[in-house]
C-alpha cells in the first residue's frame, strides 16, 4: 500500500464517528428516447477508448431497501448503461450498493479501506471537503478538460463552481433541476365566502386570519386560521420573516447572517426578531395552533388541514399535492367545495416577495484519489451528459415505458415493479447527473413534473411558478463552515426550545427574553458558527 494511502485511511477511520446532515430533495417526474447509438460530440472519445483494453468501473448506487427491488447491479437500467456506455468504451460497469439510511458511515468505512467505487457521491458538502483535507480526492479539473466536453456544457461554470475546493475541481455536482423551495397556502374558499381578496402582504395576513378566526367560514369546530408547527429538525417562522428583512443588506451580511442550514434559525438576521414576534401575537389572539410545539412531525397538523380546519399553512412548495400524506385529497374528499391555492404574503420593503430556495447544485460526485479510472469516470458522466441517455435513464423506452404528449414523457407503469422498477423519482439512482426530471426545457421540466401529480397538473404548475417568484439561493461558499456541522444538532435542539418560549411569551417580556436567547444561543455555538462565517467570506473575498 502506498504510503499516501496510508496516511489518508488513518486520518480518514479517525473521522468515522463525525456526524454529517444530508439533504435529498427531488422532484416528480417523468423522461424519453430509445436511441442508443453514440452521439457525434462522444464518437471520437469512443473510438480512442475501444483501442485500450477493457476496463471495469465501479459506481457507488443508493439502495433504498424498497420492497420488490432487483437486483442494483444486474436490471433493465444497469443492461442499458454496459450495452451502450460500456461497448462504446470497452468497459463494463459495476455498480456497487451503498445503504440509503447509512450512506455517510458506510462511505468513511470504504473510503478509509481503499474499498471506495471509482465514483462514489454524496449529499453533504462537509463530507466531501473533509477528504479534499486529507488528500483523498482526484482532481478532476485536467480529466474533466480532456474528457468532458458535454459534461462541462450541461453543467456550466455556475454548476461546477459548487465543487471547486481550495481552487480545484474535486467534485462534479449534479444539476438541480428544480429549485424552489416553500409556499404558503390559504383555502380560497374561504376567502371567497368572506369576500376577502388574496392577501399579499404581512398586515393583510394577519387581517385574514383574524377574520377566518371570528366568522369561521369552514363552519368547523375548533377552527384553526394559520397551522404553524415547530419542526424538530427545522425550527423556525416560515417564510414570514422575509416580510421583516430589510431589503438592502449588504453582501457580507446576506452571506454571514443568513448562511446557515435551514435547522439553524437566523438569530442575528435583523428583522428575524419582528418575525418571531408577529407569530407571538398571533399566538396569543388563537390565530395559530395550539399544539405548535408538541406537534414536531407535522402530524396533527396534516391532519387538521385534512378535516377542514386551517384557512392556511407554509409547507413544501408541492406539499399539498403529494399522495403522502395526501393533505389535498384527503380534504377535497371531507370537503368537497374547498380549493386550496399558493399565496405570496410576505412582502418586504422593497415591494418584493423573496423565497430562498435551492441552490442550483445537487448531489456531489467524485472519484477516490486510489481510483485507476478517472478518465473512464468523467467519460461515464460525460456520456450521461447526453440527452438522449438522460432521457432513457429517467423514462425508459419509449412507446414501452412511456409515450410522449406534448413533448413531455408519460410512464406507462412499467417501471414500478420488475427488472424495470425505479426504486426513487426519475430513476436518479442511475441518472445521478440530474436532480430532478430533465428534458432540456424549464417548461417542459415544469409540464413534467406536473404530470406526476394526477388530478392536480394544473395546480402543481401554479404552485411552481409562485414558488420561484423573486427566489435567491443561500451564498455560494467555497468551503464549509466546520462549527456548523459540530454545533448543528445542539443549536437545532437549542433553537426550537427558544422558539417555543418566545412565541408564548407575554409580549410585555418578548423584547428582553429575545435578547437573552438570542445570548444563549450564541453562548452554545452560535458565536463560533458566525465567526467562522465571516472568516470564510473574508477569505473568499480576499479580505
């Protein structure tokens, strides 16, 4: 064993323990095409490869444990990938599982033993910039240049840069298809009953709330104007405090103050105190749910809106739409009149409605520096990077596994069982270049993504289009904040228990409880997250 291999298993087993926050959202989909002969740009790539001997490259794949499943090494999308990829490149490719639940712990295992397929991925930008530190990664910058024409062009700078480390090219991040993130959702209904107009700012919200409280349009018992629930994992206000935020923050301050995950509330964000306030009022005039702290799955919550008592709620931009937990059907179906729709209530200063959403990049792929097969990794992505093998990977064949209206692909239901089964949205397991359905058009990705909604296709569009008004992405920053994945689960923790007592404070006493929380939250990591924060941004900005 090399002697840099040893030195990055003993750094590498050292870190095992460390824990590490994944995020895996995707969007419903659908994709085409059946063409496998090799486009012009990969002809010559090909020709060059076929005349070296045969070579084996091994791809990490997720295994859901999803009842029913093939085998993930032997199925109608690995036969596709070794009789197209692998006989234009004189290879075969293996793919090797990794468990779902456990992917973090089962990469450091492999990664430490040199055991590491030659593209392997993973969710969690510290874990990545962790083995950049140890000199466990391949820089792929010169193979990427030399083999990766397509890749390059589907990805663009904007892309790329996400895996850039210390200036280098050590990860290819997966392209985020869809990028929005929250919606805030009121029962049209009602308003109409009430001859109220869709409200659009924070006054008028609260407005409407009140009077959803006191004329009870639902004629429901125990009516519940606005559903809040204090998430255990991602404690916070919503999108409300985006009504509160100056407008006019300054670069370093978006980036420093606003920066962290979405389980760490913005403590020191001005105006983050007006918003968590305004919940306290609504708090104490009944406009929220009682239950909001105890309630930390959203349980209760979903079922409430479900029987007809919430006049509106902030969840996933699709929330509604999804089959679980069914929130639209299962209330269209105990009340038949009432029509739920996206709303834009939290207006800022400056007369706009910003969303953060996501952020363009998706899940980070990168190859092992032990790997012998970099350049047949980039060729792998780069061949993925084609259209027509994105639209196969997603959808299947067509006129089998799909049919093709109006430009977008329609599954047949192959692909639910069987050799065929996709064990995760848009097969993304195997098309791992795209987050999200991709058929080379936002509009077509949006009439895509719609059509995996049955019965709300037009709905899902609207939600769509109002969830990405005025949207932004969280900073871009080139390393990670290391106190953030230390202190992350304690500050989370920390965070709904301030949140909690706050919103039930007396107002007399929320100034002052506010300031002291805001003390204690700083006390117990918050302080070293922000300072790491600002040294980050200095860094990268050369200050």
């Amino acid at each position: 064993m090399k002697a840099g291999a040893r030195k990055f298993i003993s750094i590498a087993f050292a870190t095992l323990m460390l824990g590490s926050s994944l995020s895996a959202c995707s969007s419903n989909g659908n994709q085409t095409s059946g063409n496998t002969e090799p486009s012009s740009s990969t002809q010559n790539t090909a020709s060059e490869s076929t005349s070296k001997k045969h070579r084996t490259l091994t791809v990490e794949v997720f295994d859901r444990g999803k009842p029913g499943q093939p085998d993930l090494n032997n199925n109608y999308w690995t036969k596709y990938i070794n009789d197209n990829f692998g006989k234009q490149y004189n290879a075969t490719v293996n793919f090797v599982t990794v468990p779902r639940s456990q992917e973090v712990e089962k990469l450091n295992v492999l990664m430490a033993s040199s055991d590491a397929p030659d593209i392997v991925f993973t969710y969690d930008s510290a874990t990545v910039y962790k083995y950049v530190q140890q000199g466990g990664l391949t820089d792929l910058g010169p193979v990427l240049e030399q083999h990766g024409s397509a890749l390059t062009d589907y990805l663009g700078d904007d892309i790329l840069k996400y895996g850039q480390f210390n200036g280098k090219q050590y990860a290819i991040p997966a392209k985020r298809t869809f990028l929005a993130g929250f919606n805030t959702f009121i029962r049209k209904d009602w308003l109409d009953k009430l001859g109220l107009p869709v409200p659009t700012t924070a006054e008028q919200f609260y407005e409407t709330m009140v009077a959803f409280k006191e004329k009870n349009p639902g004629n429901v018992s125990g009516v519940i104007p606005y559903a809040y629930t204090l998430s255990s994992t991602n404690p916070g206000v919503g999108n409300i405090f985006e009504a509160f935020k100056p407008s006019n923050l300054s670069e370093k301050e978006f980036a420093t103050l606003q920066a962290s995950n979405l389980s760490v509330p913005p403590w020191n964000l001005p105006g983050y105190d007006k918003a968590v306030q305004y919940l306290n009022k609504m708090y104490h005039e009944g406009l929220i749910s009682p239950y909001f702290a105890t309630d930390k799955d959203g349980k209760q919550s979903d079922a409430d809106i479900s029987n007809g008592k919430v006049g509106a709620f902030h969840t996933n931009w699709d929330g509604p739409y999804r089959t679980a937990p069914g929130i639209y059907t299962n209330l269209k179906a105990n009340v038949p009149d009432a029509e739920l729709i996206p709303i834009g209530p939290w207006q800022n200063d400056a007369g706009k409605h910003p969303k953060q959403g996501y952020s363009p990049n998706g899940i980070y792929i990168f190859v092992p520096k032990f790997s012998k097969n970099a350049d047949l990794a980039i060729q792998y992505l780069n061949w993925m990077a084609d259209p027509k093998n994105t639209l196969f990977l997603q959808n299947g064949k067509e006129g089998e596994d799909y049919n093709m209206v109006n430009g977008v692909p329609v599954q047949t239901g192959t692909t639910t069982s069987g050799d065929k089964m996709m064990t995760v949205a848009n097969n993304l397991d195997y098309d791992i270049l795209s987050n999200g359905i991709e058929l080379g058009d936002p509009e077509k990705n949006a009439a895509a993504v719609s059509a995996g909604y049955p019965g709300f296709e037009k709905e899902v569009e609207n939600a769509l289009k109002v969830s990405m008004e005025d949207y932004y992405a969280p900073y871009y920053y080139s390393m990670p904040n290391e106190a953030e994945s230390k202190y992350r689960t304690q500050l989370t923790n920390l965070s709904a228990q301030l949140l909690a007592k706050l919103i039930v404070a007396k107002p007399a006493e929320f100034d002052s409880l506010y300031k002291s929380s805001v003390q204690q939250y700083m006390d117990q990591g918050g302080k070293a997250l922000l300072d790491e924060y600002i040294k980050n941004y200095d860094a990268q900005n050369g200050q």
